[in-house]
C-alpha cells in the first residue's frame, strides 16, 4: 500500500477518475439532455484537477516550477469559476 501512494499511483488514478467523471457528465448532457451543463462544472473541475497535478507533481520529484504550473492553473480557473458563478 506504501507504494501504491509513494509511486504517485493513487494521485494518477484520482486524475483517471477526474477525466471521467468529465466524459460521462458530458456525454449524459450532450445524449440524454440530463445533468448539468459543461458551463456549469467545467471550471471547477479544472481547478481541482490541477491541484491534484500539484500533489502528483510533487511525489514525482518534479521541479518546483512545475507545482507552481499546477497551482496558477488553479488559480485561474478558480477565478473563472467564481465569475460564472457571480449573478
């Protein structure tokens, strides 16, 4: 199990699950008409998936530049998420 989380598996599988819960939200707009619009989670999934990038960069041993990447990232689709919101 200690290696399961060390070697970055466990934060690869939390990103595997991220992309498809965004594929099956997505396809169950776009066929069925159900569930909420793209516009309406898309950003904060964004924000979340890349603050899971910067754990996985991180466990990798990745450069700092990389985590600082990740966290900007989330930050600029924090923002946007919160200006959709903001009505």
């Amino acid at each position: 199990m200690n290696q399961f989380f060390t070697s970055g598996l466990a934060v690869d599988l939390v990103l595997a699950l991220m992309v498809g819960e965004a594929v099956l939200l997505m396809a169950m707009h776009r066929c069925a008409g159900r569930g909420p619009a793209p516009s309406d989670w898309l950003a904060n999934l964004a924000s979340g998936f890349c603050l899971v990038l910067g754990v996985r960069a991180v466990v990798g041993g990745a450069p700092w530049p990389w985590l600082a990447l990740a966290l900007s990232g989330s930050l600029l689709a924090h923002l946007v998420d919160l200006k959709l919101r903001w009505r």
